[in-house]
C-alpha cells in the first residue's frame, strides 16, 4: 500500500461526522420508509472495493453511505451544484466532485488514490438520473477496477420511482436495496481487442448485473424507447406560416422533454430558461431568445452538459439546433413575425404501452 501522503484524500476521512449522519440516515429510512436491505454481506471487509448501483432519486447514495459497515467514499456531481441546503449537507459529509462529460482527470486520481488506499468507493456507472434505465454505462468503473485491482459489488434499487415525493407525503414507499455477489476486479491479458473496448465491455457486465437485482416492474415505468420531433413554423399569422428547417431540431426537441436537465438548469444553475418548459405560458421573442442565450453561454464554458447527458451525437446537435433558433428569432423579431415550435415524442414501454407527448411553444415578437 502506498503512503497516506502520496494520496490527495486519505482514507478514511471524516470518521466521526460520517458515523453520525450514518446513524441518522438509518433512522429517517426507518421512520419514513419500508426498506427492505439483503446481501450485505457481500461486501468485502478488506481491500478495495467499488459499489455500483443504479440510480433513479437522490435517495440510493444515501443508502450506499449508511449500511455497509466500512466507509464509503464518493464520487459525485460536480459540475453542477446540489439544490438548497442538500449543497452544505453533501459538502460536510464530503465527495469527490466529478465534472460530469468532461476529462476530469483530478477525480479520477482522486478515486483511484482511494482504491489504493484499501478502501470503499461509491459510483454509479449510468452517471446520472435524467434517463433512468436506459442510460449506457460509463467505463470509468472499468477503469478504476483495472488500475486499483478492485472487486466490484454491484447494488440494485427498487421502488424508488417518485420515492422523494412519496416520503414527504410520509406515505412510506417500500425500497428495497438488493446487494449482489463481488465481480472480480477487471484484468487484462494480452489480447487482440482494443482496451476501450475491454473497459465498455465490462462496464456493460456490471451494468447488467446491477439491472438484473432490479425488481422487473421498475422497468415498466421507463420507456424501451423514445422518439422525438420538432416543427418549426414561422409568419405573420398562423394561416400562412411556413416551415422551416432546423439542423439537430430532433435531438432539440428532446432536451426540451428531459425535465431533469431542465430542472437542473433553473434549480442548480439558477438560468433564466423558464420559458423553456413544456407547457401552457405566454411566450415571447426576446424572453425566449434570452433562455436560449443561457444555454449556449453555459454549452461554451461546459460542452458536456449536453454531450454527457443526450450523447455525443444528440448533444452536439442540440446546441446547433439552439444556435440556429437564435438566430431565427432574431429575424423573427425583425420581421413582426411568430415563431411556433411543434415538439413531439412517442414512447414505446417493453408491456407494449405506447405514450406521446406534444407541446407548442408560440413565440411571439412582443408581449400581447
């Protein structure tokens, strides 16, 4: 083991404050909800060890803090900051913030400083909750597990759709938090593949063994898949408009139905693109184009606030669809006319159930 002073975090820290919020975590699940926690002992007592878990609320992180018996480190959020007080709690117990999309090569020496420390590391390799179950899995568990010669135990939540909401109504949801058995630490043998191939490859193994302790009927109520589309229309009056096209206008419309990103933008951001959210308010030009501007100001400092969370494709093409709007609305504006913006999406459920969404956003050039 290398020496405490090589490591930039030393393992463990905040020994006392930890134990305490553990303990009061422990009791506020108890108090407010059913939780059901099995396999435990599956966690190592010793060595480095990687939990992985899926991730659907701000609850699961908690758990996977206050039950296992040794310390667990975290990696988290950080290129965006926590809503409210949750900020100064997250900030006294302490993590490892992650600029999310981008290279950040600080948190994962950080994380590995830790592994190499014998200790206990917390990720979830979806990277995030704004499309639950459907998001592919991010190879720095892989990578970690390589480097450090980790076994990774893999966790499965359930039950924790809407769970927040649920608890504050102090319905007291069932949860269940399901342990599994420890995946041998990635190793790697002279091979022909390429090694970002061997990393997805097993990032994608832990991924499926996190899903399979997933309770199946978590899995009905997220969509197999989705389809987004966006009309744009523009003219003097509704009668005569005409369409217009739009690069990216599909991958648009899809960052305008994912309200976490949205969400995220107004509560832990505080950017002005209330007038982004799909549904019924007086719209118009300068208000809209100003939310716009918020965006790609914020897409200049942090490209991978589209890129991590819509994919690289999707994500570059959102914010040419954004650019390209803007400038539309400032023609718009110069010519008196209306923008309109038909955004659609058909979800398709693996029971066969269809949804489709629809949303207009009429923009007109001056408050009416």
């Amino acid at each position: 083991m290398n020496k405490p002073e090589e490591f930039d975090i030393l393992y463990p820290r905040n020994s006392f404050r930890r134990k305490v919020m553990n303990l009061v975590g422990k009791g506020l699940f108890r108090l407010l909800t059913r939780l059901e926690v099995s396999g435990l002992e599956n966690i190592p007592s010793e060595g480095p060890v990687i939990l992985a878990a899926n991730h659907v609320s701000n609850l699961e992180p908690i758990l996977v803090a206050v039950y296992p018996e040794r310390q667990v480190e975290f990696m988290g959020a950080g290129d965006l900051p926590f809503e409210g007080f949750i900020d100064q709690i997250v900030a006294f117990y302490g993590f490892i913030p992650v600029n999310r999309g981008n290279l950040d090569r600080k948190a994962i020496n950080q994380a590995l400083g830790v592994l190499k420390q014998d200790g206990v590391l917390g990720i979830f390799p979806e990277g995030g909750v704004w499309n639950p179950g459907q998001m592919e899995a991010q190879v720095g568990v892989a990578w970690l597990s390589h480097k450090a010669g980790a076994v990774v135990v893999p966790i499965g939540f359930s039950g924790f759709h809407a769970s927040i909401a649920k608890t504050l109504r102090l319905k007291r949801p069932h949860l269940e938090m399901k342990i599994g058995k420890p995946i041998p630490a990635l190793s790697i043998a002279n091979g022909s593949q390429a090694i970002k191939t061997i990393y997805q490859n097993y990032a994608d193994m832990v991924l499926r063994k996190i899903r399979a302790l997933v309770d199946a009927r978590d899995f009905l109520l997220v969509p197999q898949q989705t389809v987004y589309k966006l009309e744009v229309l523009r003219g003097n009056n509704e009668d005569t408009m005409q369409a217009v096209s739009l690069s990216g206008s599909d991958a648009l419309a899809q960052f305008l139905f994912t309200p976490v990103m949205l969400n995220s933008l107004v509560k832990n951001l505080k950017k002005p693109v209330q007038a982004l959210f799909p549904q019924e308010q007086p719209r118009w030009n300068k208000q809209f184009s100003k939310a716009i501007q918020s965006v790609i100001e914020l897409l200049e400092e942090n490209p991978g606030f589209f890129t991590y969370r819509l994919g690289v494709e999707n994500g570059i093409q959102a914010q040419t669809a954004l650019t390209e709007l803007k400038g539309l609305l400032e023609r718009a504006y110069e010519s008196g006319q209306t923008v309109i913006l038909k955004a659609s999406s058909v979800s398709s459920y693996s029971n066969g159930r269809v949804e489709e969404q629809s949303h207009q956003y009429k923009i007109d050039p001056e408050p009416q």
